[in-house]
C-alpha cells in the first residue's frame, strides 16, 4: 500500500490557525476531494474537530482520526491511538494508496516516521499568520514535479503551485 501525504502550506510553513484554515482555495479544495476519493484518509483529532460538523467525516472516503485517547468519540469516523494502527487497518482493508491528511502534529509525525512515498504540497504563494505549520523536510530527500500553477483570481485570494514529491 502506498502512503501520501496531502497539504496545502503557505510560503512560510503555516497551514492553519485557530484550529481552522487561512484561505479559501476552492480549485485546491477540488484537487484534495479528487485526490483522496475513495481513500482511506487519516488526520488528528483536531484537524478532525476543524471540519464543519456536517462535513465530517469526509463522504465517500474511510476516515481515521488519531488521538492518545482511546475514549474520544470520533463516531462514524473509526479512532486510533497510533500511526501505525491507522495504517495497519487501512492496509488490511486492501487499500492501495491511503492519504495523511493533517494537521501540523500528524504530517510531522507521518514525515519523523519515515512511511510518506508521495506528497502532494499546495505551495500557496502568501505569508499569513498562522499557528500550525508544516514541518521542515529536505528537498534533496524528494523528486518534485509540478502538477499545476494556479494564479490568483476573483476566488482565490492567493496564487498556488501543486507540487509531487516522491521520496527518492
Ligand atoms: N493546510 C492544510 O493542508 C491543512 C490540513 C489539515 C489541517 N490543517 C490545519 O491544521 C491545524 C490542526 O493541526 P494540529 O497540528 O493543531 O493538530 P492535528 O495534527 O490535526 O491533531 C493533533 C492531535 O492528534 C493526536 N495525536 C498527535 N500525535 C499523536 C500520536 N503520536 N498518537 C496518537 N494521537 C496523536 C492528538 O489528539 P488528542 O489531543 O485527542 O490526544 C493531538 O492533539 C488546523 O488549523 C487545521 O485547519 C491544515
């Protein structure tokens, strides 16, 4: 099974604040639900708790979400308590390709780990303020090929570049 990551992150690492984004992205929006349909996807507890009550958890997909407590009522939405758990029920499932969905914790935790093949990274071309950030990776670890520059207009207050990276 491959393991992806997929994140959209600003110029200066943020990728939310207040527990919630700092855009709105709609075209990049479309790439996440295209990418990750069908997908076992796994993400933190609070980057769980960000989406919108009627949006959680995620249609059309499996959703994981990971917290140390083992009593936290994620229902529908299946919990663990580790990353490896989270993989393991993904891979018995017979998935291919699952997706690390965030937040800052989990994509940090996913990349420390080792176990990222691919990640897909929104580079959004602004420096807002934020309070959780990507963590720093090293390029020469990655090939990187672009998948799409989207330019900013009337519905995307920022320009963004998706960019592929395989670990070498
Ligand atoms: N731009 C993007 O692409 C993107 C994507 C996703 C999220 N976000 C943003 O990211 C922010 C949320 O990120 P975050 O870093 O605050 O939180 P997070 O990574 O979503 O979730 C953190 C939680 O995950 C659980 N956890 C962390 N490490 C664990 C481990 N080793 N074992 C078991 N559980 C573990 C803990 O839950 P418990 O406290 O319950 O134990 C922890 O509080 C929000 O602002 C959201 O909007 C942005």
């Amino acid at each position: 099974m491959k393991i992806s990551l997929i994140a959209a992150v600003a110029d200066n690492g943020v990728i939310g604040k207040d527990n919630d984004l700092v855009w709105s992205l709609p075209d990049d929006m479309s790439f996440f639900k295209a990418s990750t349909r069908g997908r076992y996807v796994i993400m933190g507890r609070r980057n769980y708790e960000s989406i919108p009550h009627k949006y959680r958890p995620l249609p059309g997909r499996p959703n994981i979400v990971l917290s140390r407590n083992a009593d936290y009522d994620a229902s529908p939405a299946d919990l663990v308590t580790s990353l490896e758990e989270a993989i393991e029920i993904a891979r018995k499932a017979g998935e291919t390709e699952c997706f690390i969905i965030g937040g800052g914790q989990v994509y940090k935790m996913a990349l420390d780990a080792g176990v990222i093949d691919t990640m897909f990274i929104s580079h959004v071309h602004g420096e807002p303020e934020g309070d959780a950030f990507f963590p720093e990776f090293d390029p020469s670890e990655w090939t990187m090929n672009v998948i799409d520059d989207h330019p900013s207009d009337e519905r995307h207050a920022f320009s963004f570049t998706i960019c592929q990276y395989d670990r070498k």
